[in-house]
C-alpha cells in the first residue's frame, strides 16, 4: 500500500521513505470508530471529523494533510489503530523535515 | 493579582508558554494571548552551523504512559519526542519575532542555540533588533551536540551576549547535579535570570522488533512527573540566587504551577500541557491559582513566593529519632505494663 507503515518503528520506516516523502498521517476509514479521541490531541489542526453516509458509525476522521506535520500524536490516541503512514506528497518544500 | 514582574516586564500572568512546538507559529502567539499566558518564549532558533536541526525527522513524538484522557484531562503521559529547532532560516526568525510583536499585546521572548560566541552574540543583536522583549540562551536542549561545555562554550556565550545586548537575557540550564553551580556562574556573569530546566534526553524500546522506538536515537523525555526534580532545582536555586527563576518541567496545573511559586519560581513555563491538553490549559491555570489566591486571602502571587523553601528544615535538623530504643532489639513488640 505505497509504503504504509505502522507506528511506531514496527518494522522502522525505511530510511529511503522517510528520507525522500516524510510520512504524514491517513485515517483507515473502515477501522474508525468515530470516537472523537484524535482531533483534540492533533495540535496542528490537522484532523477533523467527517459525515459519511453508509460508514457503520455515520462518521469518520480524516487528516487534512496540508497541515499534518506528520508528528505522531494522532497515532497514540487512537484505540483501534486506525492510522497508517503514506508519503508526503504535498508541495510544501518549505515543510519542517521534508527534502523534495 | 496573577500579575507578576519579571525581567522588568510586567507579565499578567506567571504563565509563561515554553520554548516549543506551541510558539513556533505566529498564530500560535494570538491563542496564547487569548486564553491568559503571560508572555511566550519563541522556538529556539539554530545557528546555520546547526542548518540540521532545523530538520525534524516524522514521526517525532511519542506519548508514553499515557492515561488517555483528552479534553484537558491528562494528568499522565510522557512526551518522548524528537522535535529540533525552528525549522526556517535566521532570517526567517528575525521576521517571525517581528511578526509576533505586530500582532501580539504580551511580551514575546526570543530563544536562540549557537557554539561560537561570535555566532551567539551576532544572534542575540538580531534578536533585539527584531524587537524582542527578551532573550533566552538555550544551553540545555536535549538535542544538542554533547561536545558543548558549559564552562567553556556556555561560559562565553553569556560573556558575549551580555556585551552586545540591552535586552534581560535568561539561561535555561539542564537539570542535574551542576545545575545549581551553573546558575551561580549565570548570576556571576550578569544574567538577568535562570530556567530551571530543560527536559532530559532518554530512550525507550520496542521489544517486539528490538530497537529504539521512532527515529532510532535518544529523544527528549518529559512530562508531569518530572515537577518533581525541576522543583527541586528552584527551591536550591532560590536559596543561593539573587535573579528571578523561571520553574519549567512538568505543570500541566493550577496546583503545579503553585507548587513551582511556593519553591521560588517567579515564572512558570508550560509547553507539554498544552501540546496534550489543549490551549485551555493556560485559562485554567490562571483561573484555579485565582481561585487558590482568593480562598486564602492573599492579595498577590509574589507574597508567597518561595515559602515553601523557607519552611524547609535543614539537613542536619532533620528529626530522626521517633522515640523507639537507641540499642537492643528493635521493632519487637512488647506488652505494655498493665
């Protein structure tokens, strides 16, 4: 799945993804549970809350990823391990740690 | 009756938004107005010697130990983590501490991270150009090079900057067993005051793949448990120094922030809390030390600054004999006399 990795280092991030497309946050929709844990915790507001019509919870989070600095914190709040990591792949070469 | 003098700034409140991810934005400065902090000290700023701390590697933050709660409710967690300095360039600071002073009604301390003294001091002259209220020299991050003394390199840079610049300049000094030392040399040298202290360096492990977690590295660990021995360093610091102290490590409350004033502390920085519990945490701060200040009708924070030391006894009066035998067999029970 284009490099998804598991936080936190399990197995590590591969250096050649983490070097060329730092990794930000994507929300697995189908393992949300829409308990509402993360958006508090993301400090970047980069997680809201979203409608979605035949979700089982009627809603999901999703990662703006414009404003994911790919921190971390979302990872620690959730309880049902429903994010993974993707590249980034947004133009933002003034973005802390990115080196496009 | 929050409202605390502190390097010549008349701050509203004691509270002091640490060097750190929430002061690295400028819209970050607006929501520490609006929710009551005193003043903010900016994210420490690397010399271009360091151009690589102004990289951060993703993930860089993991919470360990954490109790879970959100909402502003955590009263446990640690924040391990791997966060470098501000990630622009210098002159993108310059501009950033501009920016902060157009747009923000509280005092606004800049931060800055160097080795050679020439280098410190050229910083902290942009620095004050630029319009800061204040300076701290962070000769404490976690992250830094190991290589760096502080009787030497940190020495010198205090030597320096208090040439160059008019602005009050504060040292954040690493917790340990010279931290106490190394404030008195600060004072000695013309520090206007001292931050008591910066957060360790640790590493944890993940024993399923057998490695160091994140980016494989030691990290920067804190979190509420480390008051404890940051408090400590005030209460000694007080004790010796004649410069106000800014208590930093841990207080994520009213009862916290409380606790670091009683042992000295003018000041009190937060960063962690607000990283987990939200920006509220500044309003609540403020709103429970009134409430504390009211019930015990007192009429300003700086009337019991530092009582809790004054109350310590000392080592050599500490009570120790509670009135068991001095000789013979201990702790056997014995029917009293009828």
């Amino acid at each position: 799945m284009n490099g998804a990795q598991k936080y936190p280092g399990l197995p590590p991030l591969p250096p050649p993804f983490a070097a060329q497309h730092p990794p930000v946050a994507r929300v697995l929709e189908d393992n949300c549970i829409a308990c509402d844990r993360c958006p508090p915790v993301c400090f970047f507001d980069a997680l809201h809350m979203e409608k979605r019509t035949g979700h089982p919870h009627g809603r999901t989070a999703v990662v703006v990823v414009e404003h994911c600095t790919g921190c971390g914190l979302c990872f620690e709040s959730c309880p049902v391990d429903a994010f993974v990591w993707v590249p980034d792949m947004s133009p933002h070469p003034s973005r802390p740690g990115q080196r496009l | 009756m929050l409202t605390t003098s502190f390097l010549g700034l008349e701050l509203r409140s004691p509270v002091i938004v640490g060097s750190g991810p929430a002061s690295h934005d400028v819209n970050q400065i607006g929501l520490a107005e609006r929710h009551g902090a005193g003043a903010v000290v900016l994210k420490t700023a690397c010399s271009d010697k360091f151009e690589h701390m102004r990289f951060w590697p993703r993930p860089r933050y993991k919470l360990l130990d954490w109790d879970k709660q959100i909402a502003g409710r955590s009263k446990q967690f640690s924040l391990y983590s791997y966060e470098q300095g501000y990630s622009g360039s210098l002159d993108d600071y310059w501009e950033f501490i501009r920016a902060c002073k157009r747009n923000a009604g509280i005092p606004i301390i800049g931060s800055i991270f160097a080795d050679d003294a020439a280098d410190w001091a050229a910083m902290a002259a942009e620095v004050e150009a630029a319009g800061a209220d204040a300076l701290e020299l962070d000769f404490s991050s976690p992250h830094r090079p190991g290589s760096l003394q502080f009787d030497t390199t940190f020495v010198a840079a205090m030597r320096a900057v208090l040439d160059q610049v008019k602005i009050p300049v504060l040292a954040k000094l690493s917790p340990g067993s010279l931290t106490e030392s190394q404030a008195e040399e600060a004072e000695h040298l013309g520090v206007h005051g001292v931050t008591l202290c910066n957060r360790l360096q640790g590493i944890d492990v993940d024993i399923e793949s057998q490695q160091p977690i994140l980016h494989g590295y030691y990290a920067g660990i804190g979190g509420p448990w480390a008051k404890y021995y940051t408090m400590r360093h005030v209460a000694e610091a007080y004790l010796k120094l004649h410069i106000p102290i800014s208590g930093t490590g841990g207080a994520i409350n009213g009862e916290d922030v409380l606790k670091y004033i009683l042992v000295g502390a003018s000041t009190v920085q937060i960063l962690s809390a607000i990283l987990i519990n939200g920006w509220e945490t500044i309003a609540r701060i403020n709103a429970d030390v009134t409430a504390y200040l009211q019930g015990k009708g007192i009429e300003r924070l700086e009337m019991i600054r530092g009582r809790a030391v004054a109350s310590m006894t000392s080592l050599e009066s500490i009570v120790r004999w509670s009135g068991e035998p001095l000789d013979g067999a201990r702790n056997v029970w014995k029917e009293k006399d009828p």
